[in-house]
C-alpha cells in the first residue's frame, strides 16, 4: 500500500515524497523522493524530526492500541496538515462500539451488538443469541475476528480473542451471512463520494481469514451500500481523505460494520481503475476541500495476500 500510494504521488509529479522505512528491510525499494531508513527503536524521534521539515502528512497505521490516532495527534500538534483524518475521528471510528452507537442512533442498518468483558460474555452471548462473531473494540482487518455458533465455539474464539487486544472490553456481534464488501469514499469538509464497491474474500471461521478481493464488486446493492455508507461517514465531523466503509450485502440490504479512516487494502486495486490519480484527489480533497466532479472506472482487478507487498493486483 505504501509503495502504491507513493508511486501515485510521483506519477501526479507535484510534491516532493519522504517515507520511513524500517532499517532491516534491507531488499525493500519504495518509489519515494527520499526514503529515510530508521534504526530499531528510534522511529518516534525519526518521526518528530521529519514532521518539522514537512508541509503535509499522510499516515499510514492501524487503529489498534490508538497508534493511528496518536500519530495523527503528533502531526496535528505539529502544526502540520494532514491528508487525512482528525485524530478524534480516528478515535471514534477506530472504536467499533462508538460507531456502533452512531450508527443505532441514526438508524442506519448494523447487526445487533454488544460491548463486553471477558468475564461477561456469556451473558451477552445469550442476549444476542448464535452463530455470532467476537470482535476487539479497536482492531483492523480480520485480526482477533471469529464465528461462533456455540458455547464451545465461543470458548475457543475468546482464547483467540485474549491473543489479539490488550483491552479488556470486547464486541460480541450478531452474524450476517452474505457478501463481505467495503466502499471507498473520498470525503472533503462536509462531502463525501464514494469511489467503488469492492469485494472482500474473506474466508469466516474461527479466525476469519482474509485473503484478498475485487475492485469494483458489481452488485444489485451497490446503490443501497453507497447510500449507507455515505451516511456513515457524515456521522464522524473530521473525517477527511481516503475513507473506507466495511459492509456485508445480504437480502437487499447493506449492513454496516465499521468505519475505517485510512487507507485500506482496496486502494491497491482501485488506482488501476479509477481514472484518476488517486494521491492527488486525496491532496484535494484534504488541502482544497475538493473532490472531482466525477470518477469514471475501466476495468476490473483482483489481488489476493500474497501479492499485496509488491502493491500487485491482476485485470
């Protein structure tokens, strides 16, 4: 993703790129103006250094532990702007339990949920009832994420669970079987568009699995989940950039799951679609208040995890 997004950067041919790169990765080449290659355990201060010489930054992170929200503070406190979101709005979106108040409040469609400790599980397992699915409160991907459809079952996710989240609070979602897809938006102040509808390969169990996906994913609900997903997102002042909203399309409709304020996977796939420079509509967007008038797609790619480091996907 990082090689992707820098590659667009240098093809757009109006900034100047630094990167970060871990020292140790020694066989790894990004396409950046200047790659600063940071030793263990000094990347904070690499980081700080850089952040004074810079006129804008995009980060890019998890949301696990606050990383992504933290790092977006450090920019902000820096005076610097960032292409993307406010460090609150990370904060809320990367709290699947905030959103999912949001997201109740609004009516929007969401699964039932709940918020739970370890040690009260099982009574939230019983209000919610099986098969159900184990979340942490603030992970990304499919990490710490299983299905279960029993008592044992949910043993055994918990086990996986405890592996995944240092938090003691943890979501317990009622499962929807259907198709796992996402929306790219690109959100301005006040605007949001969305970009694409994309397919997920996920593979549910006990954990999911994900193993690639599609850009864009033609489907009968891609209208309801453009719809749902922009009234996500407008649930969230500060979101601002490249914007991803995680769904599953079932039975017409387009229930939501999480927010994510970042750049995700998809991104590898939708720059060889979309007929636009993708970095420079995320400049835009976040130092112009612009989005384009419109983003026609050709074609359609696939990429899977195996690709995913060398920012490959496949017509």
């Amino acid at each position: 993703m990082l090689r992707a997004v820098l590659a667009d950067f240098r093809a757009w041919g109006a900034v100047h790129t630094v990167t970060t790169l871990d020292r140790r990765l020694t066989n790894l080449s990004l396409p950046a103006d200047d790659v600063v290659r940071v030793p263990p355990h000094h990347h904070a201060d690499v980081f700080a250094s850089l952040l004074t010489h810079s006129d804008a930054a995009l980060i890019i992170a998890p949301e696990t532990d606050g990383i992504l929200a933290r790092l977006s503070a450090k920019v902000q406190d820096a005076g610097i702007p960032l292409l993307g979101s406010s460090p609150e709005a990370v904060t809320v979106a990367g709290d699947k339990w905030a959103c999912y108040e949001r997201f109740q409040q609004a009516d929007l469609p969401t699964p039932p949920t709940r918020q739970a400790r370890f040690t009260d599980v099982s009574q939230a397992a019983r209000q919610i009832g099986y098969p159900l699915v184990t979340k942490p409160v603030d992970g990304v991907g499919c990490e710490g994420v299983c299905l279960a459809t029993n008592e044992a079952e949910l043993a055994a996710a918990l086990n996986i669970l405890r592996r995944a989240t240092h938090r003691e609070q943890i979501i317990l979602q009622s499962f929807v079987a259907g198709t796992h897809a996402s929306v790219s938006l690109l959100v301005a102040e006040g605007l949001a568009m969305p970009l694409s509808l994309n397919g997920q390969d996920v593979a549910t169990g006990c954990p999911f699995t994900y193993r690639g996906g599609v850009v864009p994913l033609p489907h009968p609900s891609a209208m309801r989940a453009y719809a749902v997903a922009k009234a996500a997102v407008s649930l969230l002042p500060g979101l601002k950039g490249y914007v991803g909203v995680d769904l599953v399309l079932a039975d017409g409709e387009a229930w939501l799951m999480e927010i994510n304020p970042r750049l995700t996977t998809a991104y590898i796939g939708l720059r060889q679609v979309l007929q636009i420079n993708l970095a420079q509509a995320i400049w835009q967007a976040c130092r112009q208040n612009r989005l384009p008038e419109k983003v026609p797609i050709n074609g359609q790619v696939s990429f899977s995890k195996d690709n995913l480091l060398a920012g490959d996907a496949t017509p």
